[in-house]
C-alpha cells in the first residue's frame, strides 16, 4: 500500500535525522554515568548481603 510506504519512508527520514542530531559525546558521558552508578549500586547490593551474612553468622 503507498500509504504504508510513505509512512515508513517518513519515519526512517525522521530517524535518521535523530541519530544524525545525537550529540555523541554527551551521550557518551551519559552512558558511562549510567554504568557507573549501575556498578556502583551493583557493588553496594553485594556489600549488604555480605554484612547481612555476617551479622547473622554472630547470631546464637
């Protein structure tokens, strides 16, 4: 169907123009925030179970 087509033709247009208007080097500062906080929650995820762990190891 020709509507069919020159919908998609539009939304590949619009696409492309929003990848070509992406500011790579803030979004690259972006997601390595972002893996930064995940690692970090990461590690504090694992820092709780090891003191939960402890703490009941000194209970009776």
């Amino acid at each position: 169907n020709i509507n069919n087509l020159n919908t998609t033709s539009q939304n590949i247009t619009n696409a492309l123009g929003v990848v070509q208007d992406a500011n790579i080097p803030q979004v690259s500062n972006q997601l390595t925030q972002a893996q930064i906080q995940a690692q970090a929650g990461v590690a504090a995820l694992k820092s709780s179970t090891t003191l939960q762990q402890s703490f009941l190891s000194l209970l009776p």
